[in-house]
C-alpha cells in the first residue's frame, strides 16, 4: 500500500470515526466501535479499497494511535478526539507532572481568556513531550507548546 494510501484511508478514517460516521453509512455504538467489514465497505464504496491487513497496518502504524481494534479485531474505533458523544471507559488515572498542548499563537488570547478548553471535542488534547505537542500544534500553522502542570491541576480535583 502506497503512503498515499495509507494518509487518504487515514484520513477517512479519522472524519468517519471521530466525526461522522453517516458519511461513510456506518454506525458506531456507544463505545465508538463499528464492525470491521462494514468500515472496509465502506472504504471500497468511497474508491479506497483496502484489505483487512491494510487496514491493520494503518492502525498499528499510527503514530498517535488514533485507532484500536477490540481484542479479536471485528470491531475498530478511533481512539481519541471524538466531537461525537461516545464513551470510550477510559475512566479518571493519574496523569504525568507535566503535559504539553500543542497550538498556534493566534489561539492563545482566547486561551488566556478560557483557559484550555475541549471546543467542539470532548477533552483537550495534551501530549506526553514537547514534540509530540509540536507535531501537533504544526498542523495548524507555526507551533506553540504550551506547558501544563498536571500533577498540580489533578491534585487541585481535575480529572485525567
């Protein structure tokens, strides 16, 4: 599979799995997850017809996991940065002393007004290190990395 390929499926993925997922004429149920061969149908409808293990592929080599397979591989979902109402078990955890959120600078007078907040998602996205946050802040233009004390928002009731 070309990396062409492989981005353009990618990218479908993210949109039909995160956001709308009546654009590919899929379902997903409350937990985000849809039946493998409904999603590859899917794929092949919209003229990227990929095999099972193409699609194993894509996910295992994400580099920010944005998706997940159950256990016996039926079902896939996206990981992360839903606008759609799923619940994903996550639960609360401890997070690391320090994360990173990624951005442009044109966001960061709102950001100093609100604070970080999730906008249209269900959770604000904050990366493990500096970089990742960077790669991801990139996406939108020059990137600013901003540093989040963690330890201290979770220990003052904020839950990770």
């Amino acid at each position: 599979m070309s990396a062409s390929t492989v981005k353009k499926a990618s990218r479908f993925l993210s949109l039909v799995l995160r956001h709308d997922p009546a654009r590919a004429g899929i379902v997903l149920d409350a937990a985000g997850w849809t039946p493998v061969p409904d999603l590859l149908a899917a794929l092949a409808r919209r003229g990227m017809a990929i095999t099972f293990d193409d699609l194993v592929h894509i996910v295992e080599t994400n580099d920010k996991r944005r998706f997940a397979f159950n256990p016996d591989r039926s079902l896939i979902r996206a990981s992360q940065g839903h606008s759609l109402p799923v619940d994903l078990g996550y639960g609360d955890r401890a997070p690391p002393e320090t994360l990173y959120h990624g951005t442009v600078a044109r966001f960061l007078p709102a950001i100093r007004a609100q604070g970080l907040v999730p906008g249209q998602r269900h959770d604000v996205h904050l990366s493990p290190d500096a970089d990742t946050a960077r790669r991801v802040g990139a996406r939108r233009g020059d990137p600013v990395v901003l540093r989040v004390d963690a330890g201290a928002m979770h220990r003052d009731g904020f839950a990770f």
